[in-house]
C-alpha cells in the first residue's frame, strides 16, 4: 500500500493551499491533504471539527495526534514511504502539521502561500516528527 500512497500524495503536487479543504487540483492543507489521499485510496470520510488557521494557536491542544491516533496505525520507528508525520512547529507543544513520506530524505506536505509541495525532510523538518503514523488497509467500496 505504501507505493499507491506515495503514489497519490504525489498527484497533489501543486494544489493550492486552502484552509480546512481537501480537494485536488482545487483546495487543501496538511490535514485536508492526509485526509484526501485516504479517501482516494478508498478510505471512508473522516469528519474533523472545525479547526483554526493559525499552527501557533494552542487552542486545538492534542487533537491532531488524537485523530492520528484514532484513524491511523502507529509507527515506532523512523518513517518510511508512505508513512505520515506528524509535526510540532514549535518547541514542546503538540503536533499542528503533517505531511506524506514519498521517499528517504524528502515529504509532501501542504504549505501556506505555496500549496502542496514535495520538499526534503531536512534536519529543520526531522527535528519536529511528533509521531509516525500508516494508514491502515482500506476496505475496497
């Protein structure tokens, strides 16, 4: 399953950043981007709350990892293709990012101001993994 979902975070390349959006070629952040590739893979729909736009809010507390964990399967470990990240942009406080692992040393990811983008997964980026997480198999619909 890693290669199709490698596969599918890559067809995202380029779509527009858009806050709460999960839609190729038209809308997406990091979350609305793990969400959408799910979904294409054949995952159901996972409702998520309505949730701020600005990563430095403490607000959502835990709840990136919380859905991480309800939806995904843990990884212990470093991650690997296909696998999903979770990062804390600020020193001590919960994950309020995520992005695709494509291949070693590089993750797509949805960046304000840029879109969804494929970028090394750098020192700066390896720094911050909160938690390593898979899908899970999706059931054929």
């Amino acid at each position: 399953m890693a290669d199709q979902v490698v596969a599918e975070a890559r067809r995202w390349i380029g779509t527009p950043y858009r806050h709460q959006a999960a839609t190729r070629g038209a809308g997406a952040d990091c979350l609305g981007l793990v969400r959408g590739i799910w979904q294409a893979l054949g995952g159901e729909a996972v409702a998520v709350p309505a949730y701020g736009p600005d990563w430095r809010d403490l607000g959502a507390g835990t709840a990136l990892e919380d859905g991480a964990l309800r939806y995904l399967a843990r990884v212990n470990g470093a991650a690997h293709p296909g696998d999903v990240v979770l990062l804390a942009l600020l020193r001590h406080r919960p994950a309020r990012h995520c992005g695709v692992m494509v291949e070693a040393g590089r993750f797509v990811h949805a960046q304000e101001h840029l879109g969804v983008v494929e970028v090394a997964f750098d020192e700066n980026w390896q720094k911050r993994v909160a938690g390593v997480f898979r899908f899970p198999e999706a059931k054929p619909g």
